[in-house]
C-alpha cells in the first residue's frame, strides 16, 4: 500500500512538473521571444522552429470555441476530464498508469488555465522536414497528453495481458503448493 502511495505522490509531482514547465515555456515564447505575433517564427534547427499559433479548439483543431460560451462550455468540459482524470490515477496501482495519467493532467492542466486566462491555448513547437510538417503546432502540455496516452494505449494492449497472464500463472503456483 506505501509504494502505491508513494507512486500517487510521484504521478502528482509529475503533473505539477508538466503544468509548471508548460506554462513556462510559454511565458518565455510570448514574453521574452516576443513570439506572440500570430505565425511570428523563430528557427532553432534546421528541422524545429518556435511558432506562435493560437488554438481554439482541442487535439488538431477540433471543437473549436468560436464564442465566449463555447470557450467556458469547452474549459468547463476539459476540467471536468481533468478531474476524472485525477480521480483514475489516485485509484490506480499500478506505477505506470499512474505516471502516464501525471502526464494527462498536467497537460490537461496547462491547457485549460491557458483557454480560462486568454480564451486560446498558446502552441508553439513546429516540427518539419523542409516545409513538410508531420504535426500541427503544439506544446508542452500536448506532447504530454500524447505521450501519456500512448502510453496507457500501450499498457493496456500490450502489457495489460501479460500482467493478468502472470498473475494466473502465480495464482495457479500458488494454488498448486498449498
């Protein structure tokens, strides 16, 4: 029961570091860089460059908030996924769901003050081969989004039968020795 405690407090303490650092890049690429001119660019290397976009909707532009009522109606309905969020990693055991949901929140998080304070969420990494872009503009908080569920995806496809198997064939050995 202490580890599982412990993995809770870690899976906060990584969703604090995700919000923390997501809000900070953004402080630093609209304030200090001076990039909050929409489309206004600044190229790091010769495949990632610092772009200012705004987004109003969610993941790849959906849901866009066009209105002051579906922008609250939009931070109200991803609190309330944050939320529920929240609530599966304080109830899960295991270690690593627990610090791919961490990384959910914490985006999660950095999302919805950024759509509450300036009615968009503020991208900004552009990633591309020339003028090929794989991705549409995003941040800090969406590559942890992404990489938390691609995370869970993975355990539950991969992994998640693989734990039951184990755990059969431990109950199975124990059953067999008593």
């Amino acid at each position: 029961m202490e580890t599982a405690n412990n993995n809770r407090i870690w899976g906060l303490a990584i969703a604090a570091f995700i919000f923390v650092m997501d809000q900070f890049v953004k402080f630093l690429v609209t304030g200090p860089l001076g990039l909050n001119e929409l489309g206004a660019n600044m190229q790091l290397l010769p495949f990632f460059d610092l772009t200012f976009a705004k987004n109003y909707g969610v993941s790849m532009g959906l849901l866009t908030a066009d209105s002051e009522w579906q922008r609250w109606l939009l931070v109200a309905l991803t609190g309330v996924i944050a939320c529920v969020v929240l609530v599966w990693m304080w109830r899960e055991k295991e270690r690593g769901d627990i610090w791919a949901l961490a990384l959910v929140l914490g985006g999660a998080l950095g999302n919805i003050v950024d759509r509450a304070r300036l009615g968009y969420v503020v991208d900004y990494a552009d990633f591309h081969i020339g003028d090929f872009r794989p991705f549409l503009i995003f941040n800090v908080a969406d590559a942890a989004i992404t990489i938390g569920v691609v995370i869970l995806l993975a355990r539950v496809l991969f992994i998640g039968e693989k734990d039951k198997e184990s755990a059969g064939a431990e109950n199975k050995l124990e059953n067999e020795n008593a």
